[in-house]
C-alpha cells in the first residue's frame, strides 16, 4: 500500500506526515487538549473553538436559486424568514483541497437545486484541507466534523422546524469521514445521529486501518452508502456502509483512461455518478455480489446483453431492499427492473440519490419497505386561530421531549382535527384547504394537515396503496405525542386513499380507540377485496361516519362505518358535467366539498334512511321522514344507510326533506309574480296556476303533460283544470271573475265588512266601509277571494303534514 500512498507526497510532505503521526500519539494520550499550529501553508487545529474563519457554512434554495449562498454563523445561525426549513435538507462536503465552488460537489450543489423545495448546506473547510497539505487535512477531519455538529445543533435550536436528524448528509473523499465525526458528536452531544450518511469514494490515506470512530462506516447513521469509483488508491477498497457499490469495478472509470491523472479522474467520478443519479429518469442499477474478492476473482461477471440494455434499476437513494448486502453485485439475477420491466428482484439495487434500504424505486414511483417514523417524506403542519394563514410545521418523534409539539400554537383543550390528502393531491387541495377556513370561523380547533405527496404521486397509485401502512404509522406517531398532551378528542379526516389510510392510523394506536373517523369516497381501488385490519371500517374508531360520490369508480360502493351517507345516488353528481371537466373526478372531489360546506352550513345536508343500496336501485327506498344530517354536525352513535340529494353547485345543501319537493322549474313564474307560496301547493300546482290566475287575468300556457285533469287528446287544446266554480283555466278571464264576485257580494249586504290585510295586494279597504254597486273594488274582491283559497290550502295542509323525526 506504500507505493499507493506515497506518490502524492514530495519529501516534505513525508517529513510532515512524521511529525503528525508523533503529534497523533501525543494527542491521544491528552485528548482533552486543544492545539492549533501550522507548517509552512498547512493548518492543523484539534478541539479549537469553531470559528467562520476556518469552517464556513452556507446554504442555498432552490426556491430563490438567484439568491446564490448565504453565509450562516457557524455557532448561531439564522437562516433567512424566505428560506422554509422545513422543505427537503440537504448536507454537502467536499474533500481535500476542496472548496464552496470544488467541481466535484458544485455539480451535486446544482442537481439538487433544479429539484422544487430543496435546501442545501455546504460545509466550507478549505482552509483546513488545503493543498498540498493532506497530511494535516486528513487530522482536520475531526476538527471539520465537530463544528458541523456545533453548527447543526444551533440551527435546529434556532429554528425548530428544521430537523437534523433527517438532514441527508453527503461527503465525498475525505469530506465523508468528516460526517462520521459529526454524526458521533451529534450522538454525543443531543443523543441524534444521522438518518443517512452517502459516502462517495471515501478516502484511503490515513484512513485504511483506523478505528472505526476515525473513519465512515455503518456505526455512524441508520443507513450508509457508500459509492466506489477509486478503490485502491484514493478511495477505500473495503466496505464502508451498509451498501457499497463499486461502479465499473470500482477502480478505474471509462472515459478517464486518457486523462494525465486517471486515478484522480476515476476519484472524482464517484460525484459525477451521485449528481446524475439526483434527476435520472432511467438511474444506475447495481447487482448483488456477495464480497469484492468474489468480483475479483470472476464469480461476479457482468451478463454482456444486461450490460448493453442497461436496464433501469437506479442504484440511488430509493433503492429497494432489506439490503444489509454490502456489494453491488454486476449481474447475475435472471430478471432485472426497466423502464418497461416491473418486476421485483431482490438481487438489484438502485445506486445514487435514491438508494435506500428502506424504500425501492420503480420508475418514478417509491415503494416503502420498512422506513423508520419520523420520515421527512411524511410532513404535519399546524393551524389554529393563532397561525391561520401561516402554516406550522411540527416535527413529531419517538418521544415528546424530541417533538416540538410543546413549542407550537398547539392547545390541548381545543378539539383536535387530523386532515389526510390522497392520492395524487396534497395537503393544498382546494376543499381540504377550505375546510380549514370554516373550522376556524367556526370555533378553537387544533387543525392537523397531514403532506404525503411524496409517496402518493402520480402515476404510482399501486405504490401510493402499499405506502398507506407506512403513512398510516407514522400518523399514528402524531396522535400518541397528542395523547401524551393530554387529550383524547382527536377526529381524522381523511378523503380517498386518505379515508384507507385512517385504518392504519388506528391499527397504530391500539389498544387506544379513536374518537372519530370521517372518510370522504374512501378509495376502491385495490381495496375490494382487502381484509378488515386493511381498509376503513367501523371497528376503526368509536363513530365512522362516511360520505359516498362516486361509487364503483374510484370511491367505495360498500358500506365502510357506522352509518354511511350516499349522496344523490353516491355515484355520479349533479353539477359535474359541465365545463368540459372529468365527471368522475369532479364526483369524487364532491365529497370534501359536501363536507367543507357542512362544518358551518345552517341548512345541513339531511339523509332519509334506506335499508341497503340494492334497494335503492330497486326503488324501495323513497324519502321519508327518518333523517340524520351528514357531515361535520352528524350524531354520534347514528347507524345505518342514508341517501341525500343536494343542489348541483354551491351552496350544496337543501336542508331537510318536509314530506314534499320543491320542484325549481317553478322558480321562474313566482318570483315573476313575486308570489310567495307554500312548499305542498307549489308540489300540487307546479306551474303555478293557483296564484297567477289570481293575480294576473292573463292567460297562462299550461303544458299538456303538466295537466292531471287533462281530458283531451291534443295539447292545449282542452286545458280545463277546474278550481272553484266549475271554471277551468283556459276560460278564467276577468269577466269570469266579476261573475263570481258578483255572486259572492250577498255575503256582505247590509253587513259592515271586515277590514282585510293582504300580502298580495297593495289596496286596503277600511273597517265598516263597504262597496257600492258603482263602485266595486276589484282588487278588494280579489283579495278577499284570494284569502278564502288561502284558507281552503291551509286546511289542505293540515290534513296532510306528518311530524318531523329528530335525530337528536
């Protein structure tokens, strides 16, 4: 290994490198000791104060990539207010004679920033890893590693959204033993490591045979990579993480054999690969070999038509596997993932950004395997009366002291809300984020909005389905750390494959029981034929209360809780074929409209009860007066099936069912009489004869098939609906009506005539007058004609009301 280390030395850096290894026997034997001095242009500090003089950190967005680097203070750093922590966090340090601007991690930097809400801190510490100093870079490693914990814990002391524990830390050569020092400070220090260290082509000089909390390795997070394109010479040969990968062989790359400096140039590819593999549609995709002396020895040959399809299993950061393998294997299973090529095989793995041993990759879509909570793919965020508009993000762990729940607007006296997305949405869809409006004008409610996006994108519904366990647990975190607040009044609100993912919520918590479930058109499919313990159903919590609206497409047809509510049928809605938009997918977003409009409305969305949905088709299931309302305000402890019907666009509701419809073709002739008329007469009479014969003497078209006493056989040819006095409609003109009023005027001979008040007439006649035979008050007369069918309706309506039932 001599001749492998020495010939990036001149004799004064042997003479040095001497000096160093004295002064690392000095240094352990007095490790309390701090030491700073320097050697012509190299530096060497151990246990100095961490100052921006030696170690700079930065960070960029690439939500204001034109913003370029902020400098942070490396003990107390403040990030700016336009900069939101809480998005996606990246770490980045470069090797020896590396800097902010060092080619190899500059083109990682820029890979990441073309990906929406990401953050990226890159760790400056040239000046402690200059060249041509490596002797005294490769010491400072130690130096470089505390400081980056030192600044991490005061940024997440500064800013408590932001989480350290799911910082991604990415170090290339001498920059990935520098992560093992900072996890095993952060360790030391706050009891916090890594959740994942990507160490690419770590370093080999003075790292070959040390201890290993002197160099990276699987100790230092719950998952290392490790990428070699080196090993040998710059970078280690031995497996350093819990998947090593050795691309091309792992020591010298193609495309660098022309190169002054091929082993530099293959050191330097191990970046090139990671960058790539950040926003690769296709990905480096590994083979498992069981150690490198098998590839090393031929057991591990490349397939040659494997190496020409090059298939698109991803060797990165989703990378699919229990795989506590170490070595990439080049190519021995018999089926590999594509493009086109969807079946598992456990003998690849995915290299690069999306490599994981708890996730796998197909396409673009993630399969979570056996992922720890908390999971920064998994994000809560807080609103109360207190934050409304601005949203709170809430870092749930293991424990409450390791949450931040107590340092929110989070109130345990206030009822807790617990709003689930679904699939291929956000916590931003328009009805959930409306919900939050009318919760909060309505009273103090802790308002939950779970952001799953990550894992429920499209077109990977079959892996947003499998990834509902997962989501489901980690939720399931988030109302244990509420419970150890101190309340038990918490109420999940979950539409689609949200509504499913309530199950695993409660499957999580057991043996305690929730309070509530609502779920919005639950998710069909993949759900038909799921056991109970894998779908939404009333065992889930205390009440399940469920909204149907687009049944048999991509909601559930079948009942799912306590009681369960099918909207205007529950499969299609009126409203929802217009405007070119897609009536299935406008139906199925109906039900968090419904259920929005629900948490204020005063007129409520009011079901009749029906025994099953088969009846219904049949018929058997006409509205009644067993009514519960629905929504927001719907009783615990309801069961059964409910049907309601619901105006076509907003608002929605139309209040209870009163033993008649209210048919709105009418609308149109009343309010032009500016008639206002009972709901029963309006069913019998609903092109409005009753009224506008009364109170305009012109005639009226009465349509052939609205006439139940029609007795011709061609259409408006014998209208005659008789009322009063054997006159039929088509006759009733206002001479017709000075008959009758001549009739009736014996009523009032000789008698004072009583005083009547219309609403229907603007002329009052006064008590005791009474008209003469010259002058007959026709609108009186019509008002007091008016009054008599009034009276006659009214005792209509008596006969026929029936008392209402009360749900409560």
């Amino acid at each position: 290994m001599k001749q492998l280390t020495i010939y990036a030395f001149d004799n004064r850096l042997k003479e040095l490198a001497i000096r160093l290894l004295l002064l690392t026997i000095f240094v352990g034997c007095f490790p309390t000791t701090a030491h700073e001095f320097t050697i012509g242009p190299c530096q060497f500090q151990y246990l100095e104060p961490c100052t921006s003089k030696t170690i700079a950190f930065y960070v960029f967005s690439s939500e204001h990539p034109k913003d370029g680097p902020v400098l942070l203070d490396s003990i107390d750093p403040h990030v700016p207010e336009h900069i939101r922590l809480n998005h996606t966090n990246k770490l980045i340090v470069h090797g020896y004679g590396g800097s902010i601007d060092f080619n190899a991690t500059k083109m990682i930097r820029k890979a990441y920033l073309r990906k929406p809400n990401t953050n990226v801190f890159i760790v400056d510490w040239g000046k402690l890893s200059r060249l041509p100093c490596y002797p005294t870079a490769a010491f400072n490693t130690k130096q470089a590693g505390e400081c980056t914990a030192t600044f991490l814990i005061g940024l997440q002391a500064n800013h408590p959204e932001f989480s350290t524990r799911d910082l991604h830390a990415i170090g290339f050569s001498l920059g990935a033993h520098v992560l093992s020092f900072t996890s095993n400070a952060l360790e030391k220090s706050i009891g916090v490591r890594f959740r994942r260290i990507t160490g690419l082509d770590p370093a080999l000089p003075f790292f070959a045979t040390a201890r290993p909390h002197w160099k990276l390795d699987q100790g230092d997070a719950d998952f290392v990579d490790v990428i070699h394109t080196n090993a040998g010479v710059y970078g280690k040969i031995e497996t350093c993480g819990h998947v090593d990968f050795y691309m091309n062989g792992g020591q010298n790359q193609p495309g660098c054999e022309n190169d002054q400096n091929q082993p530099l140039c293959s050191h330097m590819m191990s970046a090139a690969y990671f960058a790539e593999s950040i926003n690769s549609k296709h990905g480096f995709w590994a083979t498992r070999c069981t150690s490198y002396f098998a590839y090393f020895f031929g057991f591990c040959k490349y397939r040659v038509e494997q190496q020409q399809q090059q298939q698109s299993l991803i060797a990165g950061e989703d990378s699919s596997n229990n795989s506590s393998s170490r070595q990439e294997e080049t190519a021995q299973p018999d089926v590999a993932l594509g493009e086109n090529n969807q079946v598992p095989d456990s003998n690849r793995i995915l290299m690069g950004e999306y490599c994981s041993n708890t996730s796998f990759t197909i396409g673009n879509c993630v399969w979570v395997v056996d992922r720890p909570c908390p999971d920064s793919d998994i994000r809560f965020y807080l609103f109360t009366r207190s934050n409304p508009d601005d949203r709170q993000y809430i870092h749930i762990d293991e424990t409450w002291e390791q949450s931040n729940l107590s340092l929110s607007y989070f109130n345990p006296s206030h009822p807790v809300k617990v709003i689930i997305h679904g699939y291929n949405a956000d916590m931003f869809l328009t009805p959930l984020i409306n919900m939050k409006g009318e919760y909060l004008s309505r009273a103090n409610y802790n308002l939950f909005y779970v952001d799953w996006s990550d894992l429920a994108h499209g077109p990977c519904y079959p892996s947003a389905v499998h990834n509902t366990r997962h989501v489901g647990k980690c939720i399931g975190q988030l109302v244990q750390r509420i419970i150890d607040a101190g309340t038990d009044n918490i109420h999940l609100v979950g539409f689609s494959l949200g509504a499913q993912v309530t199950n695993y919520v409660s499957t999580t918590v057991r043996p305690f029981r929730l309070k509530r479930i609502t779920g919005l058109d639950p998710a069909m499919p993949l759900f038909i034929t799921a056991a109970p313990d894998d779908k939404l159903d009333p065992t889930d919590a205390e009440f399940v209360d469920v909204i149907h609206t687009n049944a048999l497409v991509q909601g559930k047809i079948e009942r799912c809780g306590h009681v369960d509510f099918y909207v205007n049928g529950g499969i299609l809605q009126p409203g929802c074929w217009g405007s070119g938009q897609n009536p299935m997918a406008c139906s199925h977003h109906r039900a968090p409209d419904y259920y929005a409009e629900s948490i204020r409305s005063l007129t409520g969305f009011w079901g009749w009860s029906c025994q099953s949905y088969v009846y219904y088709l049949l018929g058997f299931c006409p509205q009644n007066n067993a009514q519960v309302i629905a929504g927001e305000d719907c009783p615990t402890g309801t069961e059964g099936m409910f049907m309601i019907t619901t105006n076509p666009a907003s608002p929605f509701a139309i209040g209870r069912w009163a033993g008649f419809s209210i048919p709105q073709k009418k609308d149109a002739i009343l309010n032009k009489h500016g008639l206002n008329r009972d709901p029963f007469i309006s069913d019998i009479d609903q092109w409005g004869k009753l009224d506008s014969s009364f109170n305009n003497v012109d005639h009226f078209p009465t349509p052939y098939s609205q006439d139940p006493n029609h007795q011709g056989s061609q259409g408006g040819e014998d209208d005659e609906w008789p009322y009063f006095n054997h006159v039929g409609t088509s006759d009733l003109t206002k001479e017709h009506i000075r008959k009758i009023l001549e009739q009736d005027k014996s009523r009032y001979s000789g008698d004072a005539m009583p005083a009547v008040k219309s609403t229907l007439a603007t002329t009052i006649l006064p008590a005791g007058a009474s008209p003469s035979d010259n002058d007959i008050d026709d609108a009186f007369y019509l008002q007091d004609l008016r009054r008599r069918l009034q009276q006659k309706e009214a005792s209509v309506m008596q006969r026929y009301t029936m008392p209402m039932f009360n749900a409560h």
